[in-house]
C-alpha cells in the first residue's frame, strides 16, 4: 500500500458476455437456464446477441460501461448484461433507458439494496415520470402494475435483482413467503394537474417534461 497501484488495462466485460453459452432449441435454452437458475422460474426469451445488440441501440453507454455496483454481489453491472436480462424478460429494445435508470438507482448506497433480503419479504417498486412513460405505455390506471409495458419491466428488474445483485430466494433473499414481481407503474400526471398537484418527480426538482425513474420499497 506504500506505492502506486500498478495499471491495467481494464477488463471487458462486453467482450467476454458475447461468448455464446449454450446453443439449441428454444425448450433446450429454457431448461439450460433454469438449471442454473439463472431465471425467476418462467420461460425466458433467449438473450441472442443480436437481441441484446438491438437493446444497446437505445443508450448512448458503451456496453462494457460501469452503471452500478449491485449488493450483496458487488456485481459491476453494465449496459451489455442489463440488456440480457431485458431480453430474457420479454422487454422490447425501447425499455433499454428505464432499465438502465432504474438499475442506477437501486444502486444508489442511499438505498440500501442489499438490505432487501428480510424475513418481511421487501421489494422495489418503481414509478416512471415525464413523457417517456406515456410514450413507452407505461400504465398508471386500474390495475397499472399488471397491463402494457409495467409488467415485462417489472420482470425484467426482478432478473437484473435474481441474477446480478445476487437477492437469489432461500440464500440471501429471505422473505418468509417469496416475492412478487417489482410493481412498475406511471403517476397520471394529467389528474395530478387538473387537482393542483406536482408530479413526483416537480416536486423533486425536475423539470417536467423530464423523463424519470424512482424507487422505493414495500413490503
């Protein structure tokens, strides 16, 4: 510790990713990841690189970028393995920006991810502000968390939770009864006017014609 750390050049993670890792028929891929568990227990859709390539479409990020550091696996997640489990869950490439958003901000250390794992079954769930919520279909009406885009989202963060912050049910992620798929929804930030209320994300200090991600947690 008494001299300078030698440099090296960093590893990249992209690179490595684009190893294909098991090829055959879509029931063959499906049983291969559930073996490994790399699923929450539903069909997948295989996460091909050219699929995953159509996610790095819509982030300007190189795909071997740092957006968090995911607890308890101190996994260094990036674009490239945001946008596989995107794919597995079913998402289409122009969820790409929410997912990425959203995995910056259960990164945060102010949110306490790793704490996620109690008895009490805690979970995320998280709420979409500003124009990109109405353009992408994200519901905020009867039912919102289980209609258009809300659902495949929420799938997808639970995966990005399973597989890279490591919450795996029964080791770390101890909750008595399981978990729910995190809820996704959007604010009706047309009500919100018409009855003199602010957005979330107004009161937040953001613009509103900015688009915004938030999470918190219920149990």
């Amino acid at each position: 510790m008494t001299k300078p750390l030698e440099k090296k050049e960093a590893p990249t993670g992209a690179a490595k990713a684009e190893e294909i890792v098991f090829q055959g028929s879509l029931r063959d891929v499906n049983d291969f990841f559930f073996s490994n568990w790399w699923t929450d227990g539903l069909a997948i859709i295989p996460p091909t690189i050219e699929r995953v390539e159509e996610f790095l479409q819509y982030t300007p990020l190189a795909p071997d970028r740092e957006v968090a550091v995911l607890h308890p696996s101190s996994v260094r997640v990036t674009p490239w393995n945001i946008a596989v489990n995107g794919v597995m869950a079913g998402c289409r490439p122009e969820h790409m920006p929410v997912l990425i958003a959203a995995v910056e901000a259960i990164g945060d250390p102010l949110y306490n991810l790793e704490q996620l794992g109690s008895t009490g079954g805690w979970n995320m769930f998280f709420v979409v502000n500003g124009p990109l919520a109405k353009r992408l279909g994200i519901q905020n009406g009867v039912g919102l968390v289980s209609r258009g885009a809300n659902t495949v989202i929420g799938r997808a963060m639970g995966l990005i939770r399973h597989n890279l912050a490591g919450h795996r049910p029964g080791e770390v992620y101890m909750g008595t009864f399981g978990y729910i798929l995190p809820p996704v929804f959007a604010e009706n930030e047309e009500l919100l006017h018409e009855i003199g209320w602010k957005p979330y994300h107004v009161d937040e200090g953001f613009d509103k014609d900015t688009s915004t991600v938030s999470v918190c947690g219920t149990a």
